[in-house]
C-alpha cells in the first residue's frame, strides 16, 4: 500500500510519518533495548491474545542474537495496519460478490389505450369527421389533451375545446358506435405482444387496468390473438369510484390479483395513469404517447421510449431471452408518425426512422 495512503489513514503511526520515521539501526537498537528491559513485559504481552483477529506468524529465533521485537509505538502501529488490511480485504471481498436481485416486483399492471394499442389513430378518425362536419377546424394539438381521460372526461373536453352544441351525454350517444367501429383496427404498439407473452410464460400475474368502460376493453382485446387468457385481471373505469388519476382502479387490480400494491409494477403512457399509479404506492414506468413531453413523467421510477425498452431483471422479473446474436426478432410495426425527410415513412415519437404504416 502506498506510504501516503497510509499516512493518511494513520498519521500518528511512527511507520507512516515522514518526520518520525526512524532508520533501520536505530529501529533495532530500539527493539534490543526493550528486549534487555521489558523481556517480563513482552513475554506477557506475547501470551496475551492479538488485537486483531488474524493468525499469528511465527518465526524462528534470529541466528545472531535474541528476536527483535518492535517499540511500544510500532508494535501499535503494526497492529492497526494489520486489522486495516483484514477490513480492507473484507471490504474488498463484499465489493466483488454481487449482490443478489430481491424479487421488488411480483405482479404487473398494464394499461391498455396508448400503452398496449394505438388508439390515437382511431380518436383522429372517428372525431376528427365528426369536428369538420359540424363546420369546425380540427386541430390535432387538441387531442393530446384527451390522453389518459375517462370517456366521459374526454368528451367534455372536445365539447368545450371546440364549442359543440351538444351535451357530453349526446355527444357520447353520437359517437360512441363510431369508436366500436373502429376496435377490429386496433394495432398492437411496438413490444406489446413481446411483453404480454413473455409475462404470461414467466407466470407473472398480469392485470390490465384502463378508464375505459369494461365493455370497451373487452371489445378491443378481442381481436388481439392471446390477450385476453394473458390478464389475470381486468379492471375499467365503470368499476371503480374514480378513475386516473385517483389511484382506485389500480388498488383495485392489485386486490383482485391478491397482492401488496408495493409489489406491482404499472406501465402507463398518460400523465394521469402515472399519477394514479403513485398514488397507489406502486412502481411506475412511463412510455409517454405524448412527443416532447417527457420531463412531465418525472414522477415515473422509469422513463422509456417503448415497451421495447422494458428490462424486466431490473425489477426482480424474469430477463427476456429472445435475442438471437444480438438481435431481437419481433413482429412488423404498424407505425403511424409523420414523415422523416430522407428516410420515408417513421415515427419521431419511438425514434424509428422507418416502419409500416396504417
């Protein structure tokens, strides 16, 4: 070890301070001399236990005269180092075995509109029509504003964003079986059949918890081959006493799932379902729908681009093991996103230059 180092750590030792350091004769002559006058002292103080658990080392009889003992001061000094160097070596020891990954996370809840499916498109179709048919300019800014909003909570808002005279229970008879229209055209977003399949084979319980109707959900996951048998639970936003951001739809898919809300990973993509997640004392990971909003999700234990970013070990989860030589094959993305000079059709929200569209 570095003579300053130690000197740092025992500036008191004579071995380790410059000014104090004595030279080798004048060492030996010390220990000579506290051999001829202290040999009751050291024989005692050798009988007695060391300081420091560590094995002796015992040596054999110098050939030319009795065995050099070290001063009162050095003897002191030898034994801190030594009971350095074992908690060094145990220090070392702790820094190099890994510790062990504690299973945080036993259960998973997913929403579903925004996170699972791209139901933004399906909004753009069905309001928009309606919005220029009743002599308005749409403004697809607007919609953002409808992400993670009951149907009721998003219909108010269209009405007044827009001046529509109607009611909000008018507006949702008119246009309610235009959305059903649309459910069978639902796409999975990028990673969402990889995360619910890998979650289903792993055993992980699974709910989805969404401010959509019951029914609406049902209908939606309908046509997406293996959802439904994936979802230990289901939980919409006509069940509960409030939805997002009240935290009770989440309470209530833990409860349903039989387990502790602090054991529950969320996956939300809406402000609101980030907010009700925490409210509810569970981790939460945020894919934002929304472009350039990110630093609202700071709430999020986990901010990431898409569910292809999900790392399921960092939560005590089973890793996924479907790369192959370092690439990961999946399904074709049906991606909607606005045009990337020089690289055709993509999307700015998920970072992907190309891709299918719908």
């Amino acid at each position: 070890m570095p003579p300053a180092l130690l000197r740092r750590w025992l500036p008191g030792c004579p071995l380790t301070s410059r000014a104090r350091f004595p030279s080798p004769p004048s060492l030996r002559t010390a220990a000579h001399q506290y051999h001829q006058h202290h040999s009751t002292d050291a024989a005692a103080a050798a009988a007695a236990p060391h300081p420091c658990p560590v094995p002796s080392r015992a040596r054999p009889p110098h050939p030319s005269g009795p065995p050099r003992l070290p001063s009162p001061a050095a003897a002191g000094c030898v034994s801190q180092i030594s009971c350095l160097f074992v908690a060094l070596d145990s220090s070392v020891v702790r820094m190099a075995a890994p510790k062990p990954i504690s299973r945080l996370i036993s259960h998973v809840i997913l929403d579903l509109d925004g996170t699972l499916l791209n139901t933004d498109s399906v909004v753009s179709k069905v309001v928009k029509p309606f919005i220029l048919k009743n002599g308005k300019t749409w403004d697809s800014k607007k919609a953002h504003k409808l992400v993670g909003k009951t149907p009721y909570e998003a219909a108010a808002v269209v009405l007044e964003d827009y001046g529509l005279p109607y009611s909000t229970e008018e507006f949702l008879s008119m246009i309610t079986p235009m959305f059903s229209e649309q459910w069978c055209n639902l796409k999975p977003l990028p990673g969402a059949n990889r995360l619910i399949k890998h979650l289903k084979t792993n055993g992980v319980p699974t709910a989805l918890a969404s401010n959509s109707p019951r029914c609406n959900i049902e209908a939606k996951i309908f046509f997406q081959q293996g959802w439904k048998e994936s979802f230990s639970a289901i939980v919409g936003g006509d069940e509960v006493e409030k939805g997002k951001p009240s935290p009770n739809i989440f309470l209530e898919a833990a409860k349903r799932m039989n387990c502790a809300p602090s054991n529950c990973l969320v996956i939300e993509d809406s402000l609101p379902g980030v907010t009700g997640g925490k409210a509810a004392e569970m981790h939460v990971i945020a894919v934002p729908s929304i472009p350039k909003k990110t630093a609202e999700f700071s709430s999020a234990d986990e901010v990431i681009n898409s569910l292809l970013d999900v790392r399921p070990e960092k939560w005590g989860l089973p890793p996924f093991n479907d790369w192959i030589e370092g690439t990961l094959p999946i399904e074709p993305w049906f991606i909607g996103g606005p045009v990337i000079k020089g690289f055709g059709r993509g999307s700015k929200v998920l970072g992907i230059p190309t891709g299918m569209t719908c």
